[in-house]
C-alpha cells in the first residue's frame, strides 16, 4: 500500500517540475499521509478505508500545494522562455558584434567571414536542443525528453559535419564531403546507444533488439569504410557485414536455447 501511496503523490505532481522546494512539498505531503495511514491500520481499519482516510489528508494542506502551483509548469515555463529569450538576444548581437568585428578590422574583407555566423548559428541550435531536453526532464515528460536526446544528436550534424566540411571547402582546401559523411554515422550510432541505455528497461525486448542490431550495423558500416578508405579494401572488405549477421544470428540461436531451459 505504501507503493499505492507514492504512486498517488507522484501522480499529483508529475506536472510540477523538480525543483527543490517542490520535491520537499512533495515528500512532506507523502509522509504526512504515509503516517495516517499507518495509524488507520492501527486502529483496525481494512487497508482500502485507511488509504481513503490518508489521501483526504491532502484536503488540509492546500496551502502548501497552493504555493507548489506558484512553481508549476506554467509558472517556470514562463521563466525558462524568458532566461532562454535573454540568453538568445545576447548571443546573437554577441555572435554579430564579432562578425562585424573579424570583417571589418581584422580581415577588413567580408568575403570568408560569413562563416563565423553559420557556425555561430549551428553551436546555438545545440545549445537549444539542450535546453529542450532539460525542460522537458525537468516536467517529467518521458516522450519529450526522449525525443529531446535525438534532437541534441541531430544538432550535431552541422556543426561536427556539415561546418568543418563547408570550411575546408570554401577556404579552398580539398573537399572532405565525401568522406566526412561517416560522422553522420558515428552521431547516429551513438543516438542509438544513448537512447538504448537510458530507456532499456522502458521499451519492450524486440525494441531492444532492434536497437542493438541498428548499433551494430551501423558499427560495421563505419568499421567498412574504414578498412576500405584506408587500406583500399572496398572489394574485400565487405565480409565484415557478412561476420556480423553471423554474429547476430548466434546470439539469437543462443537466447533461444536459454529461453527454453
């Protein structure tokens, strides 16, 4: 019952965000209702009653939650709009000011300069997938903040891949584009591996498994490339895909064996 308990606080503030004040509410109201229920079922009362008579505990603390509702979603999603808004406007008329700084006395030219602003701009989209992922932590909004994670990753693309590879290739240097695509890759692995290891016990096993197959997959791509890129292997290399469906299927052969015992 105390279980039964927790679930009913938690699901009273699961759209409170977890900040200090709210969290000691939270645990205060818990224990309060905890112990009244503990002394209904000392009085002999059957378990059902004694949970009634707890959470009607809650009546009588209004004020206490009328002061968590001053920290509510609405309440800090205004101060998270308003500290990102600030953090933004100084950012960008920061980010202007060394453009125009760059160009004008140190290269005295514009022609190159713009890239200071495109990446500039792709550095804040990750700073911004960040924030998200925190605001949507902070609410406890599990889809959110798992779509959150991918966005972080996603925000990565221009700036590991796509900036370095438009640098290099505007300032006049051999073009990397094909060849640095495989960051891609490895940002998209990873996204698997993260995702995988944060919600594993929250998805079902074929989900799992469909993770782990993608993680591996893709490894074996970047491992291909590899081999291929550098030891000029592309007509042989290939057989490491052949080795991890191998790999893959024994594993499975193996889960199936265990499962049957």
């Amino acid at each position: 019952m105390q279980n039964k308990l927790r679930k009913y606080i938690n699901k009273k503030f699961r759209l409170y965000p977890k900040t200090k004040e709210i969290l000691e509410v939270r645990e205060e109201l818990f224990s309060i209702i905890l112990d009244k229920y503990n002394d209904c079922i000392q009085s002999g009362m059957d378990e059902e009653r004694s949970f009634r008579e707890a959470i009607e505990m809650m009546i009588d603390y209004k004020e206490a939650i009328r002061e968590v509702e001053t920290g509510s979603s609405l309440s800090a999603l205004k101060r998270n709009v308003i500290s990102i808004a600030a953090f933004s406007t100084f950012y960008f008329v920061m980010l202007t000011a060394v453009y125009l700084f760059v160009s004008i006395v140190v290269f005295e030219s514009f022609e190159h300069t713009w890239l200071i602003a495109v990446g500039g701009t792709f550095v804040y989209l990750v700073y911004f997938s960040v924030k998200a992922y925190q605001y949507a932590t902070l609410f406890n909004l599990n889809l959110l903040a798992r779509y959150g994670i991918g966005l972080i990753y996603f925000s990565l693309i221009p700036a590991f891949y796509v900036f370095p590879s438009l640098y290099v290739s505007v300032m006049g240097y051999p073009s990397i584009w094909g060849q640095s695509w495989v960051i891609v890759i490895l940002i998209v692995l990873l996204y698997i591996l993260t995702d995988y290891i944060v919600y594993r016990k929250q998805i079902s096993g074929i989900q799992r498994g469909l993770h782990l197959i993608a993680a591996g997959l893709l490894l074996t791509t970047v491992l291909y490339l590899a081999f291929s890129i550098y030891f000029e292997l592309w007509s042989k290399a290939w057989i490491l895909y052949v080795v991890y469906l191998a790999l893959v299927s024994l594993v499975f052969f193996i889960s199936e064996k265990i499962g049957k015992r």
